[in-house]
C-alpha cells in the first residue's frame, strides 16, 4: 500500500458454533457484561433455586465455554407455563442470533417439561427486544407495571420503575 492511501479492511463473517446449558456458579465471574454485582448477586440466588427445579437458567456458550447470553425460565410464576425473564446477550454480540437461540434454548426447556405455554415480560422502552419475540411467535396480551432494585455508579441501589408488555407463545 502507499504511505498515502487508506487501508482497506474486508468484511469477513465469522461463525459461531453455540451450545446451551445450565449456568453455573463459576460462569458469574465472566458474566460483568450482563449487569451489576448487584444483578449478579441476584443470578447466583436464582442459581440456588435452579438447583431444586424452581427454574432453569441456561447460558449461551462458544467454543470457549465461557457465556455470551444467559438468561432463565421460572416455572413458579404462573401453573403450567415457563416464564422467561433475565434474559441478555453480551452488548458486543447483539444482532447476531444469539437471543434467538437463547429463546429457544429456553422454549425447549419448557417442552422438556411438558408444558406448552411460554410467556415473558419486555420493557416497552426496549423495541428491539419485542421485536425479537415478535419475530419468534410471541404475541402481546397485556401490560403490566414492573420494578426492581439497580445498583447505581456510587455502588447504591435505587429502585427503577418501567411499564412492561406482557407476550405469550404457544409452544408445539
């Protein structure tokens, strides 16, 4: 190349082989990209309730094993149905299928169970995400308010407040 023209760079795709299982204790050490310590304090006791089969909570995996999306399914929430909540993809990593695969992950643990019904909650100041579960046969059926405790910069928690659209799947 001449000192004076540009590089070029060429866009290049790269494939990743993913797998879903349960998360584990040891992953939260690699998982800062998904929330606060806060937040992970909080996995960690969904992690004990996985444990007794309250809920599964699964991490998206490469070859590296080391998670790029987590996310759980509570089965207490409502009889017969698999709750989807918590769910996130590492930021660099969106829009890349990751979330889908997470999903169905999640909806296959459902089955596994035996129930048909998935439901999830999203903030109504995320359309990106409705529009994932859109895509993904989800379907709006109510709207609820929701809140929870967020751990600020000063290490403070402060509760945060938001309007959430409630969406169903039927699971075949």
């Amino acid at each position: 190349m001449d000192a004076g023209s540009p590089e070029v760079l060429k866009m290049i795709n790269i494939v990743l082989q993913l797998s879903a299982r349960d998360l584990v204790h040891a992953d939260l050490a690699s998982c800062g990209w998904a929330g606060s310590d806060h937040h992970l304090a909080d996995v960690a006791r969904q992690l004990d309730r996985a444990r007794i089969g309250e809920v599964d909570y699964l991490a998206v995996c490469p070859a590296t094993d080391i998670p790029v999306a987590k996310g759980g399914v509570d089965y207490q929430v409502k009889e017969g149905v698999g709750t989807l909540w918590q769910l996130a993809v590492h930021p660099a990593l969106e829009s890349c299928g990751i979330g889908t695969f997470l999903v169905e992950a999640a909806e296959l643990r459902i089955r596994n169970r035996g129930l048909r019904q998935a439901e999830l909650g999203v903030e109504e100041s995320n359309p990106r995400a409705r529009a994932l579960y859109e895509r993904l046969g989800y379907v709006a059926y109510d709207r609820q308010p929701d809140s929870w405790d967020v751990q600020v910069a000063d290490g403070s928690l402060r509760r945060y407040e938001t309007m959430c659209t409630l969406m169903r799947k039927e699971l075949t």
